[in-house]
C-alpha cells in the first residue's frame, strides 16, 4: 500500500502528468456525449422506422456498433437508419479503436509507468530515515558492505545517476536513488546531516570529485574513499576524504601474512587495546606431534592458543587438539607474551626457498613487499612485459605454462600465493598447482565471495576475498572498532556487554552454543586484559568482551545479543 501511494504521489507531483490527464478527461467527456446523443437519435430514428425500443436499449446498440461488435439482434430497414448505422460505426472505428488507445497510452498509461519507475528509483531519500552510509558506487566491495551493514540493522542508499540502471538495481531490491554522486544539488536529498558516512567507491579520479563535492556541501561529514593507486591516496585526502582505504594493498599484506616461509616467529594479524593476535607456523618446531596440554605454551609464554588453522579449515582448540606439521596457530596475548613465544622458536627456520607469487597487480606487488619486509625471498610471475622490474625476482610468462613455474622454482618452493582479479583464472591455476604440488600451500585471493567455496574445493589452503577486506575496513570505521579478519569468513571483533549479558557467567551465558563465537578476552576495569578467561567468569555492565568466529556467527550474535537495550 505505501509503494502505491508513493507511485501515485509522483504520478499526480508531475505537472505534465496533471495536464496530460485533463487532456484525457476531455477525450473521454467528448466520447461520452457523443454516446448520448447517438443513443437519443437512435430512439427517434426507430420511432421513423416503427420499432420501439426502451432508452437502455438504445444505449446497448449503439455501444455494440461502436465496438464493431455488431450482434445483429436490432437493425435498421431504411437508408436513413442504414446511414446512421454506418455514421456510428465508422466514428466507433475512429473514437474507440483509434483514438481511445492511443489516447489513454500517452496521457495515462506511459506516464504512470514512468512514475512506477520513478517510485522504485527516487531522487530524494524518505524523510524518515537517519544515521545512513550513503555509497557512490556499487561494485564488489560494497556490496559485501551492504550484506554487512543490513546484518546490524544500518540503513544506505546507492547514489546511480543512469535511470535504468538504477531501476535495475531497485529491482534487485537494493536501497537507490536516481542522483547523481558527483553533483552538488544530490547532497539536498539525501539527508546528509543525519548520515554516518559517505563511501566513495569509484574510480580514483571519480572519488576525488565526490569527496570534494561532500566536503564543500557538508564539511562535517565523514567521507571515506577507496583508492585504487598509492599515487591517489595524497590527492583524495587533500580533496577531504578522511580515510582513505587501499583494498589491494590491504589484502595483498594479509595474503603474504599466510606463508609459512622464513622462521617459525610469530607474524601479528593486529590488536585490540592491549590484546594482540599473531599467528605461528608449527612447522619445524618441537611442537608437532604434541597435544596443546603437553606444549605447555600458556604456561611457559603466557600466550593463549585461541584458534588452530590445518589445510585452510579453523579448529577451535581443544586440551587434546595435536599440533602437526601443517598446523599454523591463533595466538592472544600481550606484546610481552608474544615475545617470549618468539625466543622459545626463534631458533626455528621453516625454509629460505622462495614464495611464488602469481600475478604482479596491485595485490601481487603489495605481497611482495610485505614477503620483503619479512625478509623472505619470493619469485613473482605476469605475462603482461609492462609489469615486469628487472631486478631477478620476475618472470615474464603465463603461469599456466609449466616451465614458467619450473623457473620460478614450483619444485622447492613451499607457498605459492594467486593473486590475479579473475577468479576464473585462479581456480584453474589452483587446480594446477595442487596437482603439480600436492603438499605445497597454496593462497588464492577470490574477487567475488560466490568462489570462495570453488577454490577451497579446487585445493587452496586459505582465500582470502577482496571484497570483504574492502567492506570490513569500511565497517571498522563506521562502528569505531577493531574488526580484525583472521581468514575468509573469520572474525575477531569486540562488543560492549549489555543487559542481555551482565550479570552471566560466560557458561551461562551460552554465547558459544548460540551463535559459534568464542569469548577470547575480557577487558576489566580491576584486572586489566583478561585472556581466554575462565567459564566461571561473570559479565559485567559495559565490559568490553572480544570474540572470534565466522562472519555466519557474527551476525548470529549481533541479532541476539546487540537488539535490545545498552547495545554496543
């Protein structure tokens, strides 16, 4: 009922359309008295004739004749009543058949399917809504923030300035409005004042535009840019995006994160306060073949063991979970912590053989610097000769020929990461390379989340997606927080304890059954940090709890424990 108000609110707003219908009105008031007087003059012409017939059915014969319907049942005998016959025919012919049609389909009926069209595509935002992310653009990245963002109840709206295209959009029942993003005017109807966020998600060029149309309309609002060129980031913050987001930069770090070259050392994910998450290879190290229990690492380095990866797949750990030599761990703790784990395997060397890296864009590039960073050698490969440095760690050829990834060591190597933008391609290098190297870790980047089941099923031990790198480092600064993304699907983030919790042990509270998470760490005004704290630990009010698990038992948990009062 309200899409139809809202249709006829801009049907009968246009001043066309209202002219357009009076114009219709006429057309059918000149048919309607046309039908009288016909209807009259057959009365007095079957009179001349003798027949005698009641008033309706003068009505019913001529409305047969006009429709060319012509029943048969009541006809004339003299040429008078013949020519009058056909005078009502032909004029039937003209008025219904002709005019009538064309009439209603110019005046009435085209206009209200733009009107339809123009409801499911509005150019102003309903009054009603506050506290939105407004979005530029729709590709990938926010897509996936979209998803986000509906799981916590935020509203958005896409800004498309193609009519059909945000028609199109509308139909796949997205939140649109018919703007156009780089216009000053839009910022008039879409309730800036009241939105979170701008998200400018086009082209480098495009979001400079919009960031400096944003900034001079409303220069109170947060304007966040991603930038697809390191060379763009300057320009876009002059322009007044206030955080800008390098997405193949970020995923391409968290890609070369994952190999297990170099030394057994702990590489850091991020923080949360006091709390650090690193991750540790087990590979070459006295650990492997031990039980969690009989490593003894929380008792010797202080550090919590809070999530075991083997072959790609996350284990929760357990007293009893053995450590093998593919077992790459979660660790929590503080920076000393962590230290202390770093002298007990630092004399650890898992290899000094090169990573293959597949693909020299921006993501493939960004690998290889962090690998460099590391100090761990790498081989990158890009048939495209524009992308190839002449400083011996680049190969010119088509990774899908076997003597390129002979050259660059495919035998001795014992990661290789795939980082090209077509997924297509990287489930068929996937396959490849798990053929070639059954027990070679293999790391895909996956453009679209569809895939992220195919290359896990094609052999990748870890895929790590582009778009929900994008989305979660928007989402992180729209809610203020850290949202650290341990792998594909797996978060560690943090929530404010509400009265959905206080007052509940965590057994009790029944987290873990309920929505998958894991409480790892408590933050307490008394005891500071608290790691992996015990069952018996009691919430309090406004404690700040951080938890990891899937993005499917994130969403479990903000349905569950963050719909209600003192929500984080």
């Amino acid at each position: 009922m309200k899409y139809l108000s809202s249709q006829l609110s801009y049907f009968f707003a246009n001043r066309r359309t209202k002219t357009n219908v009076r114009k219709l009105l006429k057309f059918v008031g000149v048919l309607f008295v046309v039908y009288v007087l016909y209807s009259i003059l057959f009365h007095y012409i079957a009179l001349h004739e003798g027949q005698e017939h009641s008033w309706l059915t003068g009505f019913y014969w001529v409305l047969v004749t006009m429709s060319t319907l012509g029943f048969g049942d009541i006809v004339f005998h003299t040429d008078l009543g013949r020519f009058f016959s056909m005078m009502v025919l032909f004029s039937g012919v003209l008025f219904l058949l002709v005019m009538l049609p064309f009439t209603f389909i110019e005046f009435f009926y085209a206009p209200w399917l733009k009107a339809m069209n123009q409801a499911k595509a509005p150019k102003i935002i309903d009054e009603e809504i506050k506290n939105h992310v407004i979005i530029s653009h729709l590709n990938t990245v926010t897509d996936a923030l979209i998803e986000k963002l509906a799981s916590y109840k935020i509203d958005y709206v896409i800004l498309e300035p193609d009519f059909q295209k945000a028609i199109e959009l509308s139909e796949l029942e997205y939140k649109v409005l018919n703007l156009d993003p780089t216009d000053y005017d839009t910022y008039n109807n879409v309730s800036i004042e009241k939105a979170l966020m701008v998200v400018a998600s086009g082209p480098d060029t495009v979001n400079t535009n919009i960031a400096f149309t944003v900034k001079e309309f409303n220069p109170n609002i947060s304007v966040v840019a991603l930038a697809a060129y390191s060379d763009s980031v300057d320009i876009l913050q002059l322009a007044g995006a206030n955080q800008v987001i390098q997405t193949g930069k970020i995923l391409g770090r968290s890609l070369a994160r994952r190999t297990l070259g170099g030394n057994a050392r702990v590489h850091i994910i991020g923080h949360i306060d006091e709390l650090v998450i690193g991750e540790a290879t087990a590979q070459e190290t006295p650990l492997i073949g031990k039980t969690l229990m009989e490593s003894r690492l929380r008792e010797t380095t202080g550090v919590t063991v809070v999530g075991m990866w083997e072959r790609g797949k996350f284990k929760h750990p357990m007293p009893d979970s053995v450590i093998t030599d593919r077992t790459v761990l979660v660790l929590a703790g503080s920076v000393e912590q962590l230290r202390n784990y770093d002298e007990l395997v630092s004399i650890y060397h898992v290899s000094d053989k090169p990573v293959i890296i597949i693909g020299a864009g921006r993501v493939g590039r960004a690998a290889a610097k962090s690998l460099s960073e590391r100090h761990i050698d790498y081989r990158i490969i890009d048939k495209d000769p524009e992308r190839i440095l002449d400083d011996g760690k680049h190969i010119l050829g088509d990774a899908a020929d076997h003597d390129v990834l002979i050259k660059a060591g495919l035998k001795e190597a014992h990661t290789t990461l795939i980082t090209t933008h077509s997924d297509d391609i990287n489930i068929y290098l996937t396959i490849y390379c798990r053929q070639l190297c059954p027990t070679m870790q293999i790391i895909s980047r996956a453009t679209y989340e569809k895939n992220i089941n195919t290359l896990h099923r094609a052999g990748a031990d870890f895929v790590m997606s582009y778009a929900s790198m994008g989305a979660n480092s928007i989402f992180n600064i729209i809610e203020g927080q850290d949202v650290l993304v341990l792998a594909e699907g797996l978060n560690i983030f943090n929530h404010k304890v509400n009265k959905k919790l206080a007052g509940k042990s965590l057994i009790e509270s029944n987290i873990r059954q309920e929505t998958g998470c894991t409480v790892v760490a408590i933050k307490c005004k008394d005891d500071g940090m608290v790691v992996s704290p015990k069952p018996e630990r009691v919430l309090e009010l406004n404690q700040d709890i951080i938890l990891i698990g899937s993005a499917q038992g994130e969403m479990q948990f903000s349905r569950k424990y963050e719909n209600g009062n003192g929500n984080s």
